[in-house]
C-alpha cells in the first residue's frame, strides 16, 4: 500500500514535470513568434505635419487651434509661428499640451525685405530640425516664403490662403497688382492650394491648377459647452451685433451709416482696433477686446449678426452666429455669398438701404425657419469634425502618390 502511494505521488509528479515544462516551451515559441511579428512589421509612428502660420490671430487662429486639435490623434503636429495683437495673451491653453509651438521672431505681416529674408531662412531651419512628411502654410506671407523654401517635391506642400491679399481693398490698386504678381508666381511652384471656400477656390483656380477646397468649420462641441455655461439668454432689447477688430476690411464706416439710419435700435460691436473712431453713432456700444467666453456671452444678447465686410476667406464669426440661430445679414463678397443664400439661410446685402430694410424685417417677422436652416448647414458641412476629415483625405492621398 504505501509503494502504490509512493509510486501515484511520483507519477503525479512526474507528469506535472511534464506538463509544466510543455508549458515553458509554448511560452519561448509564443515569445519568439510575437517577436519575429514585431520585427517584421514594426509598429507605424505617426506622420509629421509642419503648419507655417504667419496670421496667427483672430479667425485664422481659430481654424488653427481647431483643425490642429483634431488632426493630433492621426498626425504628430507642429506649429510654426508669429504673434499678432490678436493673438491671445493665453493662446497656448488653446491647443491640446502634444501639439509642438515654435515662435518664427522674423515674421512681419507688412512687405519687409530684411524680416521676411530672416524669416525664409528661419523658417527652413525650423523644418530641416523636424523633418516633417507634410507641410502646410497658412496666409499669404507664409505661402510666399514658404513656397519658395520648400521645393514640395521630396515634401508634400499645401497652401491656404485665408483671403488673398490682392482681393484687400485697403491696398492701392498698384500694390494689389504686385500680390497678385506674387501669388501668380509662386503658384508655379509644386505646391496645392487648399481654399476655405468655393469662391477663394475659383480665383486659386486662376492662379494654380493644383488646387482643392475645404470649406471652414467650426468646433461644435466646444461653443455648445460655452454656451451652456451661459445658461439661458436673460431679456435684452434688439440688437444687431459684429464680432471682430474694427479694420478696413470690415469696413466700420457702413456699419455706422447703418446705425445712424436705425437710431432706435441697438448696435453692438465686439471687439476693438485701430478704426474705433469711426464709429461714431451713438447707439453703436463697443466691448473692446474680451476674452472668447466674454465675447460669446455679448452674442448670446444679440439677434441680428451683421458683417458689412469688403473681403473675406470664409468668416469662422458667420458660422458661429449661423451655430447660434442669429439671423445672419452679410455683405456681397467672396466668403459670405458662398455660405449665405440670400433669403434661405440668411441674407445679402449692397447697400445701406438694403441691410436697414432687412434689419427692420428681422425685427418684425419670425424668423425662425430661416434660421434653423443655417444651423442645419452647420451641423451638415460648416464644422471641425468634417473639416479635419476633408484634410486627411487630402493629406493621404497626396502621401500616397509620391
């Protein structure tokens, strides 16, 4: 009895021995075979993506911040710079903490042969350190020098536009034809313009045939959250609003002569800048420069946007006050017009008369069919999420065929 006991003790022991070493031996094979896995098939890192940003302010800093935060999961981003007065002092909390900030010091928004030299030379510096597998330049400035120091043969180039300067009509005629002169040139190079809308996109067309269009967006999940936070809009008297800084381009001078013409109505200009004293109606308030929450929060009280612009890319305010269900009344010019649908979603205007007119209509009909499809239109085409998908398709696709 007590030898069958010894035997069924070493027996057991010797197969749990065995078993346990078979164990092992899977083990060792599965290790060896994940490894040759790995290095046959090493895991893909992300791809590179340099943005050259010489406008980084007001609507070109919004686009920024957005399309770069939602590219950051698929693309290692990098973002090359210049500081503007409207650059938010706190402009780096805007970008998610994995994007890469590199102030260019050279960069100048005015013609300036000694800075825009340096800032040729910087900005070739920057990528030749970072090595990126894409590059994208942002504004005219940065589409000039860049298109110049980057050849876009053995690196994918892109450039935006974000309203060309020859369309500014602050500029003599003789200074419009030199930027038209440059863009013409530099369109020659091996570079793809990417427009932000379709009327930018017809005269892209003009000047380079490798040339796309991807309308602007903005980041719904973000203004509904600010919104939120405001809570429910507390009783305001009517008032026709604009959000950016007081320049020629949006042309000051007519939004007072619309003032002036509507005495009993209340105008609201948020912002600030160097035309302030051209604003001179009296029922015209202007907030100065605020803080994105604080400006959202002016919106919020306002019923009828107005943008009596003379140019534009495709204004990010538009679409926000198209987001926020304002009735949307906008100049006749390149940007506006494509989003606008002279009485589907919004309206047209030309001339003092006729914004004073549709104001008025605003004010005494309702207007919420009108508005509901505007913010339909957000939510279908005008937003970050579609944005950001139209780039990657682009960016792909242009990797693909080198």
């Amino acid at each position: 009895m007590k030898a069958s006991l010894r035997i069924d003790c070493c027996g057991n022991l010797y197969t749990g021995l065995l078993l346990c070493n078979a164990a092992i031996i899977n083990f060792k094979m599965c290790v060896e075979k994940i490894e040759g896995i790995v290095k046959e098939k090493p895991m893909a890192t992300k791809k590179k993506i340099l943005y050259i940003v010489e406008a980084m302010g007001g609507g070109v800093f919004t686009y920024i911040v957005d399309l770069a935060n939602e590219l950051v999961d698929t693309y290692d981003m990098y973002i090359a710079y210049a500081v503007r007065k409207q650059t938010p002092s706190n402009y780096k909390d805007y970008f998610d903490k994995r994007i890469h900030l590199i102030e260019v010091k050279n960069f100048a928004r005015a013609i300036n042969a000694t800075k825009d030299i340096a800032a040729f030379f910087e900005i070739r510096k920057i990528a030749k350190e970072i090595k990126p597998d894409i590059i994208h330049l942002h504004s005219s400035k940065a589409g000039a020098l860049g298109r110049f120091a980057f050849s876009g043969k053995r690196v994918p180039l892109f450039y935006t536009p974000h309203g060309y300067s020859f369309l500014m009509q602050n500029s003599s005629e003789a200074r419009r034809k030199i930027y038209k002169g440059i863009e013409f040139v530099c369109g020659k190079r091996n570079c793809t313009t990417i427009s932000c809308s379709k009327g930018e996109h017809s005269e892209s067309l003009k000047l380079n045939k490798q040339a796309v269009y991807v309308n602007n967006g903005i980041n719904m999940e973000q203004l509904q959250k600010l919104i939120d936070e405001l809570g429910d809009a507390k009783q305001h008297p009517f008032t026709v609003f604009t959000l950016g800084r007081i320049c020629y381009q949006k042309n000051p001078a007519l939004f007072n002569k619309i003032a002036l013409a509507m005495p009993d109505v209340r105008f609201l200009w948020i912002g600030d800048g160097e035309l302030r004293s051209e604003l001179t109606a009296p029922n015209i308030t202007i907030t100065g420069w605020t803080e994105r929450k604080e400006a959202l929060k002016y919106s919020a009280s306002g019923d009828v946007f107005v943008l009596t612009s003379l140019w534009e890319g495709l204004p990010i305010s538009l679409l926000e006050a198209m987001y926020m269900k304002k009735v949307c009344v906008v100049s006749n010019v390149i940007g506006n017009r494509d989003v606008i649908k002279n009485g589907t979603n919004g309206f047209v205007c030309n001339s003092v008369d006729e914004y004073v007119r549709t104001i008025k209509c605003a004010k005494n009909n309702d207007m919420s069919r009108l508005v509901e499809v505007a913010y339909q239109e957000i939510l279908e085409c005008y937003n970050t999420k579609t944005m950001a998908e139209q780039y990657n398709k682009i960016y792909v696709a242009k990797l693909n065929n080198r």
